[in-house]
C-alpha cells in the first residue's frame, strides 16, 4: 500500500463570506430599527443608542467595501438586533394605542355635547392626539381626566340631557386603560376613589364593550402603516362614541374583522420581507450573471407579493451560494497548492489548463524518476495525495529504505506547504494519515512501458 494522506483545506474566504451573509442581514434589521425608533421619538423620549447613526457609519463602511472594520461588533449585533426590534416595536405600539385611546376619549366626550368651551377643547385634543410628544401627551390626558371627573361627579339629571352613561364609562375606562404618567396619580386608583360607581364600565376582560375597543386601539396601533392601510379603520374607530348601543356591537364586529384581516396580510408581508433578506445575504459575496438572475427572481417574487415564489428563490440563491462557495474555495486551494509545489522543485502534471474538482493530477520532482504524487480533488478543498512507485532495474520487493526516504520527504513537503498556505489564509486539517513505510509500495509499471499510456500528460519515461 502507498503511502496515503487526506487533508481538508479551508479557506479564509469562508469565513468572510459568512461574515458578509450576517452583516447584510443586519443591515436590513438596521434599517428597521432605526425607522421604529425615528417613529418612536416623535412620541416619546428614547434612550439607548442611536441607531440611525449605528446604520450611518455601517453604511458609509459597507459602501465604501470596508466592511472588515465592522466585524469587531457585528456578532454582538446579530444576537442583539432582534431583541431591540421586538422593544421597539412593543414600545411603538403603546405609545400609538395610548394616543389612540386619548383621542376616543375626546370623541367619546365630544359625543356627549358638552359646553361650546369645553367642545373646542376636546375638538382640540382629538386633532392633535396622535403626534403628541412626551409631556404634550401628559398635559392632554391630564385635561381629560378632569373632564371625566368633574362629568362623573355631575348627577346625571342635572347634566346635559345628551350625556349617556355608556359614553361616560367608555371615557372612563379608556383614560383608565393608560395609567397617568409623571402625574402620581394612576387613572384607575383615582377613579377607584370616585363616588360615581354606577357610571363605571368594568375593565375586568374583553367582553365589555368598552374591553373591545381598547383591544381594538391595541390591534390597530400594532399595524405598520408601511404595509398595511389603517387611517380607515381608526376613523370608523373613532366614530364609535357617536354610535347608539346596539350599533356601536356592529361596528366593533365589523372593525375586529378587517384588522384581523390586516395584521395577517401585514405578517405575510413581513415575512416575504424576511425570506427575500435572507436570500439576498446568501448572494452578497457574489457577483456573476448567476448571482444576479436570483437576485432578480427574489426582487420580483417581493414585487409581486409572492410569498411561495420568494421561499422557492431563496432556498435556491442559498443553495446556490454554499455550492459556489465551496467551488471557489477548491479553486483557490487547488492553485494555491500547486503554486506551492512548483516553488518546492515539483512538476505539475495537468490534463488541462486547470486542476477541476473531482479529477486527478500528478506532480513529480525531476530528481526522483521512479516515483509521482497522485493529487485528487475531493469537493470544497480536500485533497488526497498517495506516494506511487515506479518498477525499475534493482528494486527491492516489499517494504524498502528508499520507498520511505520518498514517502517521508513528501509528509515533510506537505507540511511545510500546509504552513505557507496557512500565511495566505488557507488552513490545513489532516484527515487520514498512512505513516511512512507503514505497507508495501505496490509498484507501477515502469515508466518507459507506460509513456504512451492515455491519461499520464506530461510523465516522462526515466530510469532509477
């Protein structure tokens, strides 16, 4: 038996294309974030870092192809992103169900006919109450609480013959819904504390009418306006304080449905978003006409809202992108290696102008004519290299000095063009050793029988 070794080469690209493949999927999350916080930071104060400058100077690095200076956080990213976007998304959609909810209580109120004064203060607050910021929102809600306070300790007789109970309670409940902020005084304790019990609508679970629409506040602020329309559906929200009890069921009913509709066409929207990013991280080392045909097939499967499509295409971009990975690492393995060996005194023997994968090469030194190195190039880098010998005049039979002396230099060879190619970015793992000597050379015919053998390139014919 030669002498056998099989060594699994892996280039540095490998790593950088998967470097790349991440950072292209935080950009996307980037984006994403940013905008949520932008939105965010129209109604609230924000806290954390700023993520729009995060996306800036990734940009200007990514564009600008320095990318690498971006690796040093760009794990600490991937695993973090994620979580800041459910934050922020969370944090987003209360800010806009509570504003949602400050504006039914002004419509809610606006219902019950108050006084021209107090009519143009509540039309007031129910224009604006979806940009409110911060303490504009407070200060609002505040006002508000007071109306509900002093119309609660009004006696219903006295009151203005239009106030019903139900507009009263559905105010109440959905002040009560967000708790005062920075007042001290949350709203359900300080109703709690009311006198006015029989004007009270309970909160204890969605059954309520008042507990469906502050659902219903909570479904359509989750909505991204991005991907869904949803100012209908707050105006028909909006015109429930006006509706008589028995409409007011319907109209629910009929608004529960189409956002139900919505925030599953927006989910299916997401994750088209989502497949489509993911595919298109797969192809981002990549620049070739087949690169660029997948990533057209993603970006019209996007266009035209086809989520199978896009599943399809980028399944086939990823699998395409790992097997064009592999390719190019061979080939740069298998040239890196030969261009090693020529430098170490050793004759490539080609059967072209390049060394594909899946086919065999020898390589011989010109100083021992009785002896090859049989090359073959598994997939994505490996290599097997196996020491043959030539029959020649007074070769000894089995196991003999010079066939180890040949076997030893080559491992010797090996491992010192593992060590160049490992300053290049190509590192080297053996996967079978055969030791030197470790059986008997089953010797080749001798070289002068074999010169016009098919397939022996460019083997010369020499004697020992």
């Amino acid at each position: 038996m030669s002498k056998l070794v099989l060594v699994n080469y892996r280039v540095s690209d490998a790593e950088e294309r998967e470097t790349r493949r991440k950072i292209a999927l935080i950009r996307s999350t980037l984006e994403r974030c940013a905008r949520l916080q932008r939105e965010l930071a129209k109604l609230e104060p924000v806290a954390g870092r700023d993520w729009s400058e995060v996306l800036e100077r990734y940009g200007k690095l990514v564009d600008a192809s320095q990318w690498n200076q971006f690796v040093d956080e760009y794990n600490r990213l991937y695993d973090e992103l994620p979580e800041v976007e459910r934050r922020l998304e969370k944090e987003l959609k209360d800010a806009k169900a509570k504003r949602l909810r400050l504006e039914l209580t002004a419509a809610a109120l606006l219902a019950a006919a108050g006084t021209p004064a107090e009519r143009q203060e509540l039309e007031a607050i129910s224009q604006g109450a979806g940009g409110l910021h911060g303490r504009k929102f407070q200060d609002a809600q505040s006002r508000l609480e007071k109306l509900v306070r002093r119309r609660l300790e009004t006696p219903l007789s006295v009151a203005d013959p239009t106030l019903t109970s139900d507009q009263i309670a559905l105010a109440h409940d959905l002040l009560a819904a967000s708790p005062g902020e920075g007042t001290g005084t949350p709203m359900q304790r300080g109703f709690g504390e009311s006198e006015s019990a029989p004007y009270e609508a309970s909160l204890a679970g969605s059954a309520t009418p008042s507990g469906r629409v502050i659902q219903l506040s909570e479904r359509l602020a989750e909505l991204d306006p991005a991907l869904v329309s949803v100012d209908d559906l707050v105006a028909r929200l909006l015109e429930l304080p006006a509706k008589s009890a028995g409409d007011r069921g319907l109209l629910i009913d009929s608004i529960e449905l189409e956002a139900q509709e919505r925030l599953s066409a927006a989910k299916r929207k997401r994750e088209l978003e989502a497949v489509v990013d993911d595919g298109l991280a797969w192809l981002t080392p990549f620049q070739s006409l087949s690169a660029d045909s997948l990533r057209e097939r993603l970006t019209a499967a996007a266009a035209a809202g086809d989520l199978v499509a896009a599943r399809r295409a980028s399944a086939d971009a990823r699998a395409w992108a790992e097997a064009e990975g592999e390719r190019q690492d061979g080939v740069r393995v298998r040239a890196a290696l030969l261009g090693e060996l020529r430098e170490l005194g050793y004759e490539v023997n080609l059967q072209g102008e390049a060394w594909d994968e899946g086919s065999r090469i020898t390589i011989q030194k010109p100083s021992e004519p009785n002896y090859d190195v049989q090359l073959s190039a598994a997939p994505g880098g490996a290599i097997q290299s196996k020491v043959r010998a030539y029959d020649h005049a007074g070769r000894s039979a089995g196991i003999n000095r010079r066939d180890v002396e040949v076997e030893q230099g080559w491992c010797d060879d090996l491992s010192r063009v593992s060590k160049l190619l490992a300053e290049r970015g190509v590192a080297a793992q053996i996967v079978h050793e055969d030791r030197p000597g470790s059986a008997a050379q089953a010797p080749l015919p001798a070289r002068r029988d074999r010169a016009d053998a098919p397939g022996l390139g460019k083997a010369r014919s020499r004697k020992a």
